[in-house]
C-alpha cells in the first residue's frame, strides 16, 4: 500500500457537554473518493472542520503525505493543498462568476487571465460555467460549479464537498460525478459528505461511517447495500414509512392562476401557479431550490399576502389575510429556513413555541402570554418529537440542526392543521430523524389533513406523495401520481439540467 | 491572540456584573485623566459619586435635583427601548420632545387665565399627542416611502427647533413680557402647573421633594415597560421583530404596525416628557428650551441594556454624573469637557464590557500560515 495522502489518527475534539469526534482515525490514498458517512450529529462537520483548519484538535495527529498536518486557518489548509465546497454557498449575487472567484484567491490574477483559466478549467472538468454572468442569475446548480473552480483553481489534492448534491436536480448530480470521478482519475482525492446513501454506492470507493462522534464501520460502498449502511450509521434498521391507502377527501385548499412579482431583485416570481390539496393526500413538490420554493411557501402561509381570489381555504377566500388569522382557519406552515425563519435563534424554546403557537394554542389571554402554557406547549413538542435539549430554555441556535427541524415540525404537526405545508423538512436531518418526521407527515395525512411537501429530496418524495409536481422558474407543472413516475421523467419536469448540457470537450 | 466565541446562550453572571465592572473602570481611567489635569482623582470622583447624595453641605439641595433630571430621561428613554429592541432607531427624541411641549404649553395657554383642574390633564393629552404625531412623520415615510427612519426622525429635531423659535418669540410669547422672547410662565399659574405631590412632605430622604407629576410617569412607565416585555405578547412581537425579523413576519407580525407602533409610543412619552420639563422645572418655551435629554435617552436606554428596570438605573446613574459633574466645576474648578469625557468613559467600558456576556474570551496562541 502506498502513503496514504491523509492520514489521520486517533483525532478527539470535545465541546463543552458533547464530544463531537472521538478517537476518529481513516486514510485516504490519492485518487480516492472517499464518503464520510453519518447522522446530522455524529462528528462529519467537526471532522472536516477540522481538515480545514477552521477547528482545532484537542489530540491526535493528522497526516498529508506522510509529513505532519496542523492547519492552524482555512488559508494554511489550501497552500497545503486541501480545497472545500460548503454545502451553503458564500457568493456575492451582484458580481460576476469571475469576482466572486478573485475575492476568494490570495493572489488573484489579472481579470482577463482569471476568466481564461476559469473557462479552460471549466471546459476540461465539464463544468459549464460563464466567467462573466452575474451569480444572482445563476440556478443552485451553477452556483455550486463556481464553488468547485474556485478550489480546482486551487490545484487541490484533497478535495472536501459537503452534501453536494441536496441543491442538484438529478442530471445535475450526473453532471457533477462525471466531474468528480475525472477528478479521481487526475489524482485528486475527494471526501465526499452525504447521508445519501445511494449516491455514495455509485460514487465512492471507500467509506468511513461516524456515529456518535467515533468510527463505527468502514466499508466498501459497492459491495454493500444501502439498507446494510444505513443500519450501521443509525445503529438500527430503519423502518421504511408506512401508511394505509386512504381515498382523498374533499379539497381543502386551491390556488388558482396565481402570479405574484418576486418581491426582491433575486427573488423568483410566481406565474400561473394552480395547486390543489384535497383532505388526506400528500402532495410532493419538487424542484431545485431557488425555483419559487420559499416564494410559494410564503404566499400560502400569509407572510406574503396574494390578489384576491387567488387562494381559497375550505372555500373561503383566505388570499389577504394574514398568517395568524389563516393559522385560526387551520392553515399552517413550515418554512425551509430553521434559523431566522421558522424559528428565532437567540430565542428559547419556549419563546419559539409562541412564534406560531400563540393563535391557536390560545398561549395568550387578551394579549398576556401565558407562559406556563407555553412552557407546556414546548415541553409537549420536545416529548413527543424527541427533540433532544437540555430543556424548554434552551436557545434555539444551541440545537442541532435536526433537532431544531424535529422542533419546527412537531410544533406545527401538534396544533392539528388541516393543511399543512412544510418546505424541506428533513433538510440536513440525520436519517432515523428524517425517518421520523416523514412517518409524522404521513400520519398527519391519515387523518384527514392535507399535506404539502416543498422539498429537493425526490427519493423523499416518491416516499411520502401521492400526487407529484415540479417547480420550474416560479411555473409548477401538473400534478401527476407519485407511484408511475421515473427519476428520468422527474428530471425533466424539473427543467432537466436548466438547460445546461454537459460541455463537450 | 485573543479569540471572542459566541457563547450558546448569553451568559447571565456577566450580564449582571458588567455595570458594576463598567463604573469601576470608569473610576480609575476618569481619576487618571483627573489626576494628569492636575486634580485630585479621589477628591473629584468623591465629589461626582458621594457628595451629591450624602454630604451634609450638598446633599438638601443635590438630592431632589437628582429625580428631576433622571425623570425625563427615564421617560424617554423607556420609549426608545421599544423600538430599539424591534430595530427600530428614532433618534429623533429631541424633537418628539420639544413638539410635545409645545403642543402641551399651547393647549394651557390658549384657557389662560382659566384655572380650570381640567386643563393640566389636557396639557398632558396634548403633550403624548404632539409628540406621536412628529413621530408619526419618520414612521409613514418609512412605511410609505422607505426611507430611513435614522435620518428623517434626526432632521426632524433641527425643525422642531426651528419651530421652537418661532413660537418663542412670536405666537407663544408672553403678551406681558415686554417683548422678550419666552411664553407666559406656565409652572407658576394654577392650572397649567405641574403639580409636586410630595412638596414640603419631607419624606423619603428628601429625594421625591421636587418630584413632579412627569417622575411618577415615568417610575409608571418603568413597570408598564416591564410587563409589557415580560407578560405581553406585543412585547415578545417587539423583540421578535428585532431578532428574528423574516421570523417575525412569518409570526404574523406586521413589520408596519410595528414602525408606527414603536415610533408612535416613543414620540408619545418623548411629548409628554417635554410637556412635564416645560410646566415644571423649565416653566416656559424659550428658545434654548431642550437641553439635550431626547439624545441623552439614547445613551440611558443602550446603558440599561434596553430593560426597563437598567434603563431606570441607568438614567438615575446618568443624572447623578451630571449633578456631581456641575459640582465638580463648581467646586473644583474641574473643566467641563473632562467631566464630559468621563460620562463617555462610562458608556464606553459599559458597552466594551457588554461583550462579553455574549461572547466568552480565549487566549490561545495565534498561527500565521
């Protein structure tokens, strides 16, 4: 066996209360794609953090070409040759593809030269990418290609790419492993961070699975399946959600012909939106995020009022009314964003409680909120959605991101709505969580509520939906059956690859 | 190196002790800068912090003072903090301030002679509503227009005192005053005088002798602020907005009734405090009426953490540098803008402290790449 080319060792990092990698140590030859697998919480992010200087060990020893590696900031990190692509990515929407890669470099080059490089990078990985257009006009997708040239730019030897694909439509997936496994053949190596599992069996070579903060497997992802993964990651078999067949009921809630401006010059506007939700059907929404999702959302919640008589509740006109009043009507909502949005980060959970609580768990009494009641109310959402926290005064930005999802969920799921509309929720939610919150909606369905599920996760949607349609540039397609559709068929109604075909060399 | 990481949750010892820390430090840098302007440091800060309240010489004359002046910067300042808190910024104060007087003189001037019990309480109405209503010109712009409430509420106070000259010295000025600039003396006329209740009573240390209605609003004020933000759901929206606003939104908080309301209430008690300075301890519209306590408030509401209950330790503390400082140039000779750079000190390390109850220090050796 040859040196491997990160070597790491036995490396440790506590937090105050949790430690978050113990003992942890894997290689990774040269030209390996290598997949760290886990659980939101099992130690993948202080991981990589730690590979890229942002964290520091507490023990342990890590390795790069068998000299020692001690990344003290993410620029020590890149001299030595390791490059990262964050699952959130940190453009600037009103510069050019070719700015927003100089402000990321130590030295960036004359612009003329930069945009060369950029185009023959771009041309020889296939990743086809306009050095002049501005980011804000760019799709997710496209945006995550000026991320990668940005580090191949670099010359990496290691390249990390965390949950790469949640923002991709699946010809983009296919686009984006084309690249990565030209990349493997040059000898670039690649830690690959995902909780897809099929994804890493059709990618990786090796795969290092977390749990807990330790290593509790190490496999080849080929020869094993998907469902033998996932159980040594949760450390348990997950059960697949089950639901009854039920016939859907009466239509609860119908947007008709609704075109809305996007209310930001980045934003994505609404046209021609028809949506039906009847009693106890699921309904997937697909697309890739930037599509209309947040936008849709947000008109149907309230936080966005529409023109009259574009949205009917129980065939009551509900478009200019607020979301508290609509929440009354048994209209609720969860949108896509824990922290900021769906809840306030410096806020404790009891206060978050409050946030869509109020109107109709009756948490205030002609305007005095009852925090007792309150208190009940958060502790009754930690209970049963296991969310763990140490307790109902805990900041919401001090919980995991799963667990502030299971918060999110749970705390619109317990106020029985009729419909409910949720966008992404399992977004960077470990998988027996995910499994949980899945299995919550389905059965929130079963009894008669109208789901909608806005997500980038189609296996989730295939899942969980009865009827599927597709966000495309603020239009959504007609709903067709979940149970008859292909991937290659959801692809397109996804707008295939936004009409980006792979560059031909 | 020394590295700030955000704590998960603030940290409450630190909260609490920092004033305490602030005034400590204040102390020594203030005597250092005392002592190189060839005082003694330990005499002036004696003079500032003790002798107003407990020396025998000053303290009958100091101590009522002491009230009047935290008054309308408690006042003010407790309205500020709502919208503060929302993110909301009217700095506009002085000139709520000086509207709400001048709305609360003219209502009383316009019975004069009248000595109707009626009128004060109409001055009163007239005060909150002068002030709301300047305020209200910042909110629907914003609401309207978009613009910037900083910028408008601030410009406003240079038209309102525009406006306070004007009524000085032609529509408000004394008939009987031989020409000279200034209204008829309104604290010295029954009916449109703000009342003293503790007058002559000599109770409470003789701290509440010169406390007219306006310090009794605004002790009111204090514990309606209180509950607002601990009980009230408009509180805990007002918070929300400040924190969180797309939260706040999604809530169902309606970011404009949130201007109007935030500006609105602060404007109300920034007019009602200058209705109180004017028939009280100012006694009439003069030109050079405002002395400043609309900004001030600022700085009492940011010293007092924009909590009700730190806004009125805040401004007591703030009016106590104040009085010690006119006695320290008084007695000392200490010149004026030193003891104005020691009231900065004082909010400086006040908010450099404030730090850290939200982040927590590490010193660790720093790498260059």
């Amino acid at each position: 066996m040859t040196t491997p080319l990160l070597d790491i060792r036995g490396l440790t990092k506590a937090y105050p209360g949790v430690v978050a990698n113990d003992d942890v140590s894997f290689a990774i030859a040269p030209g390996e794609v290598h997949a760290l697998l886990g659980e939101n919480g099992a130690g993948k992010s202080t991981m990589v953090k730690m590979i890229y200087g942002l964290v520091k060990p507490d023990s342990g020893t890590m390795a790069l070409n068998g000299a020692p590696y001690t990344p003290s900031e993410p620029r020590a990190a890149r001299n030595s040759g390791v490059a990262m692509v964050f699952q959130h990515f940190s453009l600037f929407e009103a510069l050019t593809v070719a700015e927003n890669i100089a402000l990321g470099m130590e030295n960036p080059p004359k612009p003329r030269d930069l945009s060369e490089r950029i185009s023959s990078v771009s041309k020889a990985y296939g990743l086809p990418l306009d050095p002049e257009s501005l980011v804000g006009d760019l799709s997710a997708g496209e945006r995550q290609r000026v991320e990668i040239i940005r580090c191949l730019l670099q010359d990496p030897k290691l390249l990390i790419m965390d949950e790469p694909t949640s923002v991709l439509t699946p010809q983009e997936v296919e686009i984006l492993f084309h690249t990565l496994r030209k990349l493997s053949a040059e000898g670039t190596a690649i830690l690959y961070i995902s909780h897809k599992l099929e994804e890493i069996r059709t990618l990786c070579d090796e795969a290092t699975i977390l749990r807990l903060g330790k290593v509790v497997g190490e496999c080849t992802p080929r020869e094993v399946s998907a469902a033998q993964m996932a159980e040594m990651m949760v450390g348990k078999s997950l059960a697949v959600p089950a639901r009854a067949a039920t016939e859907p009921g009466a239509v609860l809630l119908s947007v008709n012909n609704l075109t809305l401006p996007a209310a930001s010059p980045f934003g994505t506007s609404l046209k021609e939106v028809f949506l039906e939700v009847r009693a106890g059907e699921v309904l997937g929404i697909g697309g890739v995020a930037g599509n209309g999702q947040d936008e849709l959302l947000a008109v149907i919640s309230g936080e966005r009022r529409a023109p009259a008589g574009s949205i009917t509740f129980k065939d009551v006109d509900i478009s200019t009314d607020n979301p508290n009043s609509r929440r009354n009507a048994g209209l609720l909502s969860a949108p896509e964003e824990r922290l900021g949005h769906a809840a306030a980060p410096d806020m404790s959970l009891t206060e978050n409680a409050v946030l869509t609580g109020q109107a109709r768990k009756k948490l205030a009494k002609n305007g005095f909120i009852s925090w007792t009641r309150a208190r009940a109310f958060a502790d009754d959402i930690i209970e049963k959605f296991d969310v763990r926290t140490p307790g109902n005064a805990t900041a919401a930005r001090a919980l995991s991101g799963g667990n502030l999802q299971k918060f999110v969920i749970g705390r619109e799921i317990l106020q029985d709505p009729e419909v409910l509309i949720v966008n992404q929720p399992t977004w960077g939610v470990d998988a027996s969580a995910a499994a949980d919150i899945r299995q919550a909606l389905l059965d929130l369905a079963e009894g008669g509520t109208g789901v909608i599920v806005i997500s980038q996760d189609l296996d989730e949607l295939l899942e969980i939906s009865d009827r599927f349609c597709a966000l495309n540039e603020g239009r959504l397609s007609d709903p067709r059956p979940a149970r008859d559709l292909s991937m290659e068929e959801i692809g397109l109604m996804l707008g295939g690859a936004h009409g980006m075909e792979e560059a031909h060399i | 190196m020394i590295r700030l990481e955000k704590r998960p949750t603030p940290s409450r010892a630190w909260a609490l002790s920092t004033p305490i820390i602030a005034v400590i430090l204040t102390m020594i840098a203030g005597g250092l800068m005392f002592a190189a302007l060839g005082k003694d440091p330990f005499e002036v800060i004696r003079v500032i912090f003790w002798d107003p309240l407990f020396s025998e010489r000053f303290a009958a004359f100091s101590r009522p003072q002491l009230l009047v002046k935290a008054g309308p910067l408690i006042l003010i300042a407790i309205g500020l903090s709502l919208g503060f808190r929302a993110g909301i910024w009217n700095i506009g104060a002085e000139g709520q301030y000086i509207i709400g007087a001048l709305c609360g003189a003219a209502f009383g001037l316009s019975f004069y002679p009248s000595e109707s019990p009626l009128i004060f309480p109409g001055m009163v109405i007239a005060g909150l509503l002068g002030g709301t209503l300047w305020a209200m010109i910042p909110a629907l712009l914003k609401i309207k227009a978009n613009t910037n409430e900083i910028l408008v509420s601030l410009l406003l106070v240079y038209v309102a005192e525009a406006i306070l000259a004007s009524a000085a010295t032609s529509w408000l000025r004394n008939p009987d005053g031989q020409g000279f600039p200034g209204s008829r003396n309104l604290s010295r006329h029954a009916g449109t005088e703000n009342p003293i209740p503790l007058e002559g009573l000599d109770v409470l240390g003789g701290f509440f002798d010169l406390a007219h209605v306006g310090i009794f609003a605004a002790m009111a004020a204090v514990i309606a602020a209180y509950v607002l933000f601990q009980k009230h759901l408009l509180g805990y929206q007002i918070k929300l907005a400040g924190q969180a606003p797309r939260a706040a939104k999604f809530s169902g908080v309606s970011p404009a009734l949130m201007v109007v309301l935030c500006l609105g209430v602060s404007g109300a008690l920034a007019g009602v405090a200058g209705l109180f300075e004017v028939s009280g301890p100012a006694g009439q519209i003069t030109i050079d009426f405002n002395v400043g306590y609309g900004f001030t408030a600022i700085i009492v509401a940011f010293l007092g953490r924009l909590h009700p209950v730190g806004i009125l330790f805040a401004g007591l503390l703030m009016a106590l540098t104040y009085i010690g400082g006119e006695l320290a140039q008084l007695l000392l000779q200490v010149p004026g803008p030193a003891i104005q750079a020691f009231q900065g000190m004082l909010l400086f390390f006040l908010l450099a402290l404030d730090v850290l109850s939200n982040y927590r220090v590490r010193f660790g050796r720093g790498g260059a790449a």
